[in-house]
C-alpha cells in the first residue's frame, strides 16, 4: 500500500473535487437542463452531461467543466488500468484461468498477454510520471521491498499464518466491522496468499501487502486483544516486523 494507496486517495479526492465542481457550477449557473444533471458518483454520465449541454452554459463555465471533465476521465483511466491488472494478474489465476485462455479472449498471442501485464504494472505502479527523480525514488524503493522480503521471508510466513490460524479470534474484535474491509476478508485475502507462497520462497509483494492490512485493521480495535492462544505474542511479534519494515523500506 503505502505510496501507491496514498496516491491513489489523492487521485479520487481530486476526481470527486472535479465532479463536485461541474454541479455546483452547474446549479449557480441555473441552466435550462439542470433537471437532467446526474449524480456526482456518477462520473461517465457527468461528463457526458457536459457534452451534451455545452451550449445551456457561458463560456467561462464551460471551460472549467472542461477541465474538470479531463480530470475525471483521466481518474476513470487510472482505475480501469489498477483493475484490469488485478483482474488479469491477481483473480484469473484463482479462477484458474490460464494466460492461453485470457490470450483469446483479448484476441492476441500469450506473449501479448505477458506484455499487456507488464505495460499494467508499470502504468499503475508507476504512473505517468515524468519527473525521472520521481521515478528512480520507486524504483530504489522496490529494490528495497524486494530485499527485506528475501530477508524476512521466514518471519512473513510465521506471522501470516500465526494470525490466519487464529481467525476466530480475530474477527470477534470490533475492528472487524469499524475500520472499512472486514477483519474476516482481510483474513480470508492473507491466507489465499499464504497458501501460494511455499516454504523456501520469498513472500510476494501482495502477501506483505494483506499482512499489514490485517495487522493494522486488528491493532485499530479498540480495547485489549484477547490473550488466547498465542495472540498476543503473535501480534507483538507482528508489530516488531512491521516497525522494521517501515524503517528499512517505507521510511528512507
């Protein structure tokens, strides 16, 4: 998560600025087809509403509704690559559907899968960022990440499955329905990923990922954790990897 979550929560802070922008310009403008604005979650038909009434509005106001439906198309562009990724890259597999099958679907060789994927990846972990310092900072912190997983690959298993094992007591905390994603998905999303990481391999970035989604989602709750079964050791444990991880990875 860390630097992509952030950038992606300024994204849609941005993108519902945008939409916000074209109603109330929109409503203070009074024009003769207001009855026909959407709602702002609805942001294809808010900008195809711009389109179509460009000419009940002054120039002024259409030129930012311009820019502003640029920025929500651009916002839908970004979500549309970040999903076709993880569809492609994360939930074929669990469905069990291969690269050959997701080839003839999109009509091009498997090569133009493995390609597609790339171009993905590097588009969503990196943007459209053309500030080259920009770029070397992400890249210095992947090598990072990729370092400190190989380092602590033991230790990721042990604590991932510490707390996958100990399930239902976690999703008993009250974290498990105040902090957004239950405790009991988050659980479910760590020990898919546990399971495809044997022993002897270093933890893909996805499964660091749903250990500290879970970790920080069951040390929110409010109150003391049950001390049942290890949890306790297993969660200090946790938060002594995850302090480790911030300096060495997150933090430089």
């Amino acid at each position: 998560m860390g630097d992509h979550a952030d950038e992606r929560a300024a994204r849609l802070r941005r993108a519902r600025a945008a939409a916000a922008g074209i109603a109330a310009r929109r409503r203070a403008a009074d024009c003769r087809y207001l009855a026909q604005l959407p709602d702002t979650d609805n942001v294809l038909a808010l900008v195809s509403y711009v389109v179509r009434a460009r000419r009940s509005v002054e120039a002024t106001v259409l030129r930012a509704d311009v820019a502003a439906g640029l920025s929500l198309l651009d916002f839908i562009e970004d979500e549309a690559d970040r999903l076709r990724l993880l569809l492609l890259r994360d939930v074929a597999p669990v469905a069990g559907i291969s690269r050959r099958e997701l080839a003839e679907w999109k009509g091009v060789t498997v090569a133009g899968i493995e390609a597609l994927l790339r171009r993905l990846e590097s588009r969503v972990e990196h943007g459209d960022a053309k500030d080259e310092k920009v770029l070397r900072a992400r890249r210095r912190r992947a090598r990072r990440d990729a370092r400190w997983r190989a380092r602590h690959a033991t230790a990721v298993r042990r604590i991932a499955a510490a707390l996958v094992t100990r399930a239902a007591l976690l999703t008993g905390l009250p974290s498990a329905t105040e902090y957004g994603m239950p405790v009991a998905d988050r659980l479910e999303e760590l020990a898919a990923e546990l399971e495809g990481c044997p022993p002897g391999t270093v933890p893909p970035p996805s499964l660091v990922v749903w250990l500290w989604n879970v970790w920080d989602a069951v040390t929110a709750s409010p109150g003391p954790l049950p001390d049942e079964d290890g949890l306790v050791a297993a969660v200090t444990e946790g938060g002594r990897l995850r302090a480790d991880y911030r300096a060495q990875v997150e933090e430089r």
